[in-house]
C-alpha cells in the first residue's frame, strides 16, 4: 500500500494551536479544555479524528474522555478499551514520546485492535502520543487519519507529544477539581462496584463446589436409571436424580457466567443492523401469544461491544419484557441516535436501545433492585439474567435507566457510547436522574 505524503504543515499552525490552548484560561473545565485540544489538534495536523483517552480501574481500562470527528464537528466520549482485549496495543503504549504508525495494516501491534476498530471506522494511519505524570502513564492523545495512509512529519510528532504534555497539565490542575468526579466513579458506585466483585467471587466458589456435588448426582442417578436388576420405581427415582442434575448444571453455568463471564474483545458495530438480524430469533423466543415491534431506524453511528453479549443483552430484556405480560402483547425494540447535555463525565453521543412492554410493571423498591444479582420476582428464576445485563453494558462503557410503573408497563434503555458520529437525526435532552446499575 502506498503512503501518501500530506503537504508539509505549516509549523505555524501547530504553533498557533498550541498558543491558543496555552492561552485558556486556567479555570476552563476540563471538559472543554479536552474538546478544545482535540478540534485545535484536528485542525493543525489535518485528521479526520482526534481522541483524549484516560485510564481507570486500576488501569485495567482506557475510557474516551472526549472525541472529536472534524468531518461532522460532533464530541463523544464514554467508549473504553480493556488492557486484557488488546494486549500488544497497550504494551507499546509505555513509550513516552509519539508513536506513529503510517500504515496500520502493517503494524503488527494493532492487529487486534484494527480488525476492531480501526478498519470498521476506515482509520489507515494512527499518531499516538502517550499523557505521562512523572514516568506513570495516564492516558493518550491519539490521532487517527481516514483516506489513504500518510506519512507523519517530524513537526506533526513534536505537536502530538506537546499536547499530550499540555493535557496532563491541565489534569494536574483540575484533578481535585473535577477529575475524581468526571472519570472515577463516586463513593457510592466504588462501594457497589466492590459488593458486585466480592459476589462474583462467592458465586465462583459455590459454581465449583456445586459442580463436582453435581457429579456424584449425575453418577448415582445414572447408575440407578440404567441397572435392570432394580425396582422399576428405583430407576424411575434415578431418572429424576438425573434430571434434577440437569437443571442445576444449568444453575451452575448461570454461576459462572456471573463470576467470570466469556466475552471475546469487542469491535466497531452497527447496532441497528444486529438487531434486525436478531429480529426472527427473538420472535420465535416470545411465543405465538406475544410479538416483536421494531422499526428499522436511520443511520445512527456504531458502537464498540461483542456482538454475541449485544444479542444475549437484547434477548434477555426481549424475554423479561414477556414474562411481564402474561396475558399476551407487543415487545417494542427501539433504537436511536441521542445525545446527553449538561453532564461532564457521561455527555456526548450515544446510541439508545429500548425495550418496552405494557405489562404489570414494578413499583419503585422492585425497580431499583431489578439488576441486583440473585433479586428476583419470579418462583423459579435465578436472579442473574439481568445482573449479567449490567456487566455487559457497564463493560463497554454505557448505562442503563429504567422507567416502569405499577399496571402501565417498564421501558428498559440502554445507553451505549458512539464511536462514529450518526447521518441521521440526534435528539439533545439532558442526562435523566441516575439509576444505579
């Protein structure tokens, strides 16, 4: 593949950019602050997207503190990356001055990463450059060019790795500020979210013990299902050892999923066209008594997630919002483009997927413990289908909120960061009041 070389820039408008972002005030949130490096920083070196990413969770976690796609002029943010998905990506990411890579196909540190994100987004060539605080690794500024590859000038690097550098000190000032409460969850999330680890740890241990309790079933029952010698009520006694086996090996794969759930690295999709492929399946799930509206949407972006958990999350809530109506009724399946104003840590662009029924509804101690693990309201359910619900969309970076009243129905929406601005229309609101998930 050939590189093209972009026309050299002129070294007075990086210089430029980087006077203006010298110039803002020292108070300007950071927020704006970031939205402002990332159009100057667009604007100077020519590139279709500019992105500042930061770590969380112990750096376990890269999450999009703001993205800018100049062709569109829209802001995003929320999108995360885990270490453990893209392994050879982050490893290069320990170098401190910028790293540019000409043409992504031919570098082998982003073979992950680019059949999931770069290539779906059309991003031929990347310039990254690393946010250091005294030698630790906080984040990174990155530049990614859509067209044909292009050569990086040596300015172009020196203005990457200077913004980097006017980013973390904009973050050393603003940190007490705002950066606890704009990109590390709050006291009451940090508590929940360890209640939520030291369950899936119990329900680890208690799938593994209960696995191997299950074999001496599943091999009593056998023995006493298929020996001829025996009373036929015996046998009949061992077939239902046999099936009682199988109900709680399912329990125990329910276990499991909870405490260490099966995720591949996720990759850049198109939301409304998974669901549409899921549409059959999930009419075949809900019955000949219940149907599945869903209109096909106008373009509305992508979103980076598993395709596999995007489905299982949609069926789940497809299949709850059945259970609600036991006398029959219409499961409605959403999607559209919005975008969330007034808030530092979760504005930008999302796109939103809604399940709604009309059926019993819930009062309010019932909704807002409906994601809690082992919570249910059903005689023989688990209480895990929806807790797995929360970890998938926590994963990628989105939230949820609910809506539901006694005798008019619950409305389930799911809220997953944008990574490619929508063609079609954005509906603005301001965020709505916060539902723990």
């Amino acid at each position: 593949m050939a590189i093209h070389s972009m026309p050299p820039q002129p070294s007075r408008a990086t210089e430029a950019a980087l006077m203006v972002l010298q110039a803002l005030p020292a108070d300007t949130p950071l927020d704006a602050y970031f939205r402002a490096a990332c159009e100057k920083s667009a604007a100077a070196l020519g590139v279709e997207r500019v992105g500042v990413w930061l770590f969380i969770e112990d750096k376990s976690v890269l999450r999009c503190a703001n993205l800018y796609e100049r062709s569109s002029g829209e802001h995003s943010s929320g999108v995360v990356l885990r270490v453990a998905d893209f392994p050879s990506y982050f490893a290069t990411l320990s170098i401190r001055q910028a790293v540019p890579t000409e043409v992504v196909a031919t570098a082998p540190w982003l073979a992950g990463l680019r059949e999931a994100y770069l290539d779906p987004l059309g991003i031929t060539s990347t310039l990254d450059a690393g946010v250091f605080r005294d030698d630790e690794l906080l984040g990174v500024v990155c530049h990614e060019h859509v067209g044909p590859p292009r050569e990086w000038t040596t300015d172009a690097r020196d203005f990457a790795a200077a913004v980097a550098d006017r980013v973390v000190v904009r973050m050393g000032t603003a940190e007490v500020r705002e950066l606890r409460a704009a990109f590390r969850a709050d006291g009451e999330h940090l508590a929940a979210r360890d209640k939520s680890a030291a369950l899936e740890q119990l329900a680890a241990g208690i799938a593994h013990d209960f696995r191997n309790l299950l074999t001496v079933v599943f091999g009593i029952g056998d023995l006493l299902g298929t020996r001829a010698t025996l009373p036929d009520d015996v046998r009949r006694h061992g077939a239902t050892l046999i099936q009682t086996a199988e109900r709680g090996s399912e329990l125990v794969r329910q276990l499991t999923d909870y405490a260490k759930p099966t995720t591949h690295p996720p990759a850049v999709h198109d939301l409304a066209k998974l669901t549409a492929d899921l549409v059959p399946a999930l009419t075949a799930a809900v019955g000949p008594f219940h149907t599945v509206e869903f209109d096909p949407p106008p373009p509305l972006g992508r979103a980076l997630i598993d395709r596999l958990q995007y489905e299982r999350v949609v069926m789940n809530l497809v299949l709850n919002a059945r259970d609600a109506m036991t006398a029959g009724g219409p499961v409605r399946v959403r999607l559209s483009s919005v975008k969330w104003k007034g808030d530092l840590a979760r504005g930008g662009r999302y796109i939103l997927v809604e399940v709604s029924d009309t059926g019993s509804g819930m009062e309010e101690a019932t909704r807002r413990r409906m994601f809690d693990p082992y919570f249910t309201t059903k005689s023989e359910g688990t209480g895990l289908g929806l807790a797995v619900v929360r970890q998938i969309v926590e994963r990628v970076g989105g939230l949820i909120r609910v809506e539901s009243a006694v005798g008019r129905g619950t409305a389930v929406r799911l809220y997953f960061p944008n990574v490619s601005a929508p063609t079609g229309q954005t509906m603005e609101f301001a965020v709505p009041p916060a539902l723990r998930t």
